[in-house]
C-alpha cells in the first residue's frame, strides 16, 4: 500500500481478518491497526472489536491510525483517540482528540 500509493495521498485499507506485528521479542502480536507515523499507509481491522458496536469502535481505530500518518504520537490522555492500546480495546472510552492531537491536524488541514 505504502509503495502504492501517491505520496499526496493517504491510503486507509479496513479488513475483518486478524492482524499482527512483530513487537519486541512477539513475533506475532496481534493489532487492531497499523499506521506508518508519518507515512502514506495505514489499516484498521475489525477482528479484536465487540461486536456490540463494532464499527464505531473500527472508526476510532480507523481515525487514530490516520493520525499516526500525519505524524502523530500515541497520546497521554486516556479519552484521547491517539491513546496506545496497550494490547486492549478501550475504544469505548476514547471520545475524540485531545486539543493537543487536534491541533496538529488542523495544522495538517483536517476540518475537526
Ligand atoms: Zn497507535
Ligand atoms: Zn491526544
């Protein structure tokens, strides 16, 4: 997707198959997204989500992966959409970024 894609653009892929990552000494450890920060790419799966309210829980994965391509960090704030997983699902808890995450993408051109 990276190689695929113009570097103007961003690519978002969505899938419902389980993905993973080698992190540290896990060679397969699972993810509900992955994004280049900054980069071009990124992927939200809907594999790891409840399935009570699986496609807002895939929108705030879909929508922090997009973020780390536009260079942002995981964030500290626990309701911030850029908050590290940490190997859970605290989708439910995330209601939007923090105005610090926001600030960087209305820097970037996002209508927020
Ligand atoms: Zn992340
Ligand atoms: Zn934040």
């Amino acid at each position: 997707m990276r190689k695929n894609a113009d570097p103007n653009h961003k690519i978002l892929a969505l899938t419902t198959y389980d993905i993973s990552t080698t992190k540290n000494n896990i060679v397969d450890y699972g993810l509900m997204g992955l994004g280049f920060r900054p980069g071009n790419a990124c992927v939200a799966s809907s594999f790891r989500l409840s399935d009570k309210n699986k496609k807002e829980q895939l929108f705030k994965i879909a929508i922090h992966e997009l973020g780390h391509t536009f260079g942002l960090p995981h964030c500290p704030d626990t309701h911030c959409y850029m908050r590290d997983a940490k190997g859970k699902n605290h989708t439910n808890e995330l209601t939007g970024f923090c105005s610090s995450c926001k600030n960087v993408l209305l820097d970037a051109g996002w209508k927020l």
